[in-house]
C-alpha cells in the first residue's frame, strides 16, 4: 500500500476516493497528508479550526468500514472541508464574526451529518466573509484568506465562501462546501479556477447553517471538476418538496454529458455592467472555444422583468432586509468588533421598507416561471460570473463591488448555476463563466456542464505555492 505522493493534492476528490477504495492507499494516510499540508500553510489563512484529532478518528472509521467491505458513498473516506457558519456540535460556529467567538454550537448540521454519514472526514471549518455579507471575501477582523494565484500581491480570494476556495485551489483539501445567497460559491470558484455549483433553493438543507438572508441562502459544493460537484451534490441533497425529490433521483442516476448542442448566450447589450479588458479577453475565447467544439450559441436579450440588473437589484434588497433582521442588533451595538464595511451593510437594510421587501419577494416565483418560458425548461443560458478577476484587496471594498451584478440574479430567482474555469486575464489571475438553467433542472446543468467544461479548461497551470512551503 503506497503512502500518498505530491500529486495527491491537485487530483479530484473521485480520483482520491478511487485510490481508497482500492486499497492503493488508506483514509487516514491522506487525511494526514492533507493535515499536513494545512498545517505548514498557515499563511493562506484558509481555515478558521481544523479537527485534526476528530479527523483521523473519522478516516479510521472509514478504514474500517472497507474493511469489512462497507462502502458508504462514492467519496468514502475523503477529507472535506465546510464553511465556517456550518454547525458541528460542540465546535465554535463564527460566521466569520468576532462577535460570535464564544458561540459554541449545541446542534450538528444536516449538511454535516450527510457528510459523515457519507463516511466522509471533514477536516474543519474555512474562513468566509462576516455573517456572509461580501462577494470579495475580505475579512480583515479575522483574517482575509491570501488567493494563491498571486504570491507576491494580496489579492480577493472571492467571497464570501473564500476560504473554501482557497483551501480547494492551493491543495489543502480536495472539496469543500460552500454557501451562496448572492455568489458566494461561483465568485471564490471563478477567482480560483474552480467549480462552485450552487443548486436550486431547497435541493440542501439549511437546518444547523447561520444564515445571512434564509430565503435566499443556498449550500453547494466548490470543487475541482464538474464531477466532484455532482458527486457531493448527490451526497447533501435532502429536498422536502416533490421537485427537490424528482431532482434527487436525477442526481442519483449520474452524470451523462450530452453532444454539443445549443446554448443561450447572455447579449453584451444585457450585461449589467462591463468587463475588464482582461474579463472581455476570457470571455470571448470561451466563446471561440465553445464553437469551435461544437456548441451553437445564441445571443439572448431579455425582457425588461428579466433584466439581470434588475434582479439583481431584487436580491440585494432581500439580503440587506433579511441581513437587518439577523444582525441589526449586533450592528447597532458598538461593543461588537463588525468589520465597519459589514456593519454599514447590516445597518443599511433598516432604510428598506416591509412593503418594498414583501413586494420583491412575491415577484421571485413570476420571475422564476417568466425565465423557465424564456429559456425553455431544457435550455441553459450561459454569461459572466463577473466583471473582472481577483483584484487587490481595499479597505472600503469598493473594488469589488460590482462582483455581484452578474451572480445575484439567480439566487433571486432560486435557480441552479454553476462556475466553471475559463482562463486567465492580464494579471494572470482566474476568471470563469456561469451557466444557468431553469430551477430544479439541477441535474440537467450539470450534464451540460460536464460537456462543455472541457472545452473551456483548456489550460491546466496550477498556482505557485512555494511561498506557503507546499
């Protein structure tokens, strides 16, 4: 049985689960291994706890249970990592928060339960954005995670699931689950050269999750291809309505990539502001490429009700009153250490009025059936994740501020969409595009997905870590 090798670190979480499957290596060796490699690498700041001795306690169990010829999940024994507003009872749940370090957690989430049911080993909690509010994953009273696409400057990891990212994409572990109310899975995974899927509203439980805005929030995997984020897709599932059941039995039955066919193509007219040369660049190649495989694009602007900015002006109201609602009281307190980006946030959604807010969510279900006839409920719209790449950090977050214009609109209208590496702009940072498909159509995005995300990752560069002695 071999020890596992440097290579480890960038294969797929399948490829890793394969080699433990197969006896070539065992749970707990590459659990150490990846423990290891967390530990030397403090500098990134991707973790907020890591469980090192429950970690290898869990690997042991999943040793034991191939041993006896029990095989829990396609990812049987694969280190996990789960953002840092995931319960685990008994484990300090921060939200990214300063205010919540002495919250200890007295329940252990579904989505921590699927996992370890899943005979999976999380290996511990990733940094994220306070309470979630932020798309660049800036956190400075905690500590902003260092993207490792550049080792020299300090740039956005992207947020507010930033630690995950991080953690994925410098090879501390092979997945991660992240969270998304406004792209707060497809903006870390495309500022990292990632996958980040965030499935229709509903699909995975919210129960033992600090929210930011519950009716928006979403948890979803950021992994290294479109397979691993099926995979563990399937493994967090836990619907309780007849759609989220109809999409589970979907995902149980596998990935099947289709034949190049016909995609909608978000019309530059309609982009809700405009890229970076660099962005522009990336854009249009993966354009190029995808035509060159063989897939029809057709440009596509929507009505006026559809209009991305307009939605996702609708989610930025939702988030900033539901915001309020969970942390205005720690915002007003003065004795609370919010980052002051974060506590203006917060304090913002006390000028949205109950009428505007109950009028933008009552709209989400028109919206949602309006863009299922735009789009035809076996179609796929294709755009920008956002209008630029990782840039470097800023004490107001201004820079950044226009991520969201791009990602927002389909947590409004509670659809499946997904992140996926399409190349490198001027800085040489990573930038990715974003697919999107009717809601509950969750495993008919991943197969189309799955098809077109070769076509896009034509460049398998990987980042320098040298800097973080890995």
């Amino acid at each position: 049985m071999r020890e596992p090798s440097e290579a480890l670190c960038f294969q797929t979480a399948l490829q890793i689960a394969h080699l433990i499957a197969t006896r070539q290596t065992t749970s707990r060796a590459v659990t150490q291994y990846f423990l290891d490699r967390i530990a030397c690498s403090s500098a990134l700041n991707a973790f907020t706890v890591v469980f090192a001795e429950q970690a290898l306690a869990a690997a042991d169990a999943a040793d034991r249970a191939l041993d006896t010829g029990h095989t829990l999940s396609p990812l049987h024994g694969v280190p996990v990592a789960i953002k840092d507003n995931i319960e685990i009872a008994n484990t300090l749940a921060s939200a990214g928060s300063l205010s919540r370090l002495t919250t200890i957690s007295a329940v252990t989430s579904t989505v921590a339960q699927r996992l370890q049911a899943a005979g999976m080993v999380i290996v511990g909690k990733t940094q994220m954005t306070e309470f979630a509010f932020g798309l660049s994953g800036q956190n400075p009273t905690r500590g902003t995670p260092w993207n490792p696409w550049d080792a020299k400057l300090h740039r956005a990891p992207g947020g507010s699931s930033s630690g995950a990212a991080v953690a994925v994409a410098a090879g501390l572990v092979p997945i991660a689950v992240g969270g998304d109310t406004g792209g707060s899975i497809r903006a870390p995974a495309s500022l990292n050269h990632l996958v980040g899927f965030k499935p229709s509203s509903g699909l995975i439980s919210l129960d033992g999750v600090v929210p930011l805005a519950p009716s928006l929030d979403v948890l979803g995997p950021i992994a290294r291809d479109v397979y691993d984020a099926h995979t563990l897709t399937t493994i967090l599932a836990s619907p309780s309505t007849d759609n989220g059941l109809n999409v589970q039995a979907e995902l149980a039955s596998g990935l099947v990539p289709p034949r190049p066919g016909t995609v909608l193509v978000l019309d530059q007219s309609a982009f809700p502001s405009a890229l970076s040369i660099g962005a522009r660049r990336v854009w249009d190649q993966a354009l190029a490429k995808l035509g060159t495989a063989g897939w029809t694009l057709e440009y596509w602007v929507p009505d006026d009700e559809l209009a991305i900015g307009r939605l996702s002006e609708c989610n930025s109201m939702i988030i900033a009153y539901e915001g309020y609602r969970e942390f205005g009281h720690l915002a007003h307190d003065p004795e609370q250490l919010l980052w002051k980006v974060v506590r203006n946030r917060i304090l913002a959604g006390a000028d949205i009025s109950r009428d505007a807010y109950e009028s933008a969510v009552a709209q989400r279900a028109y919206a949602a059936e309006a863009f299922t006839r735009a789009i035809g409920s076996s179609g796929a719209l294709l755009m920008p994740v956002s209008g630029h790449g990782a840039l470097p950090l800023d004490d107001k977050d201004a820079d950044h501020a226009s991520i969201g214009k791009f990602s927002r609109a389909s947590n409004y209208l509670g659809t499946p969409a997904i992140a996926l590496p399409a190349g490198f702009d001027e800085a040489q940072m990573p930038i990715g595009v974003q697919l999107l498909s009717p809601v509950f159509t969750d495993m008919h995005l991943l197969n189309i997905a799955s098809a077109m995300a070769p076509a896009l990752l034509l460049d398998e560069r990987r980042p320098e870590l040298g800097r973080w002695g890995l």
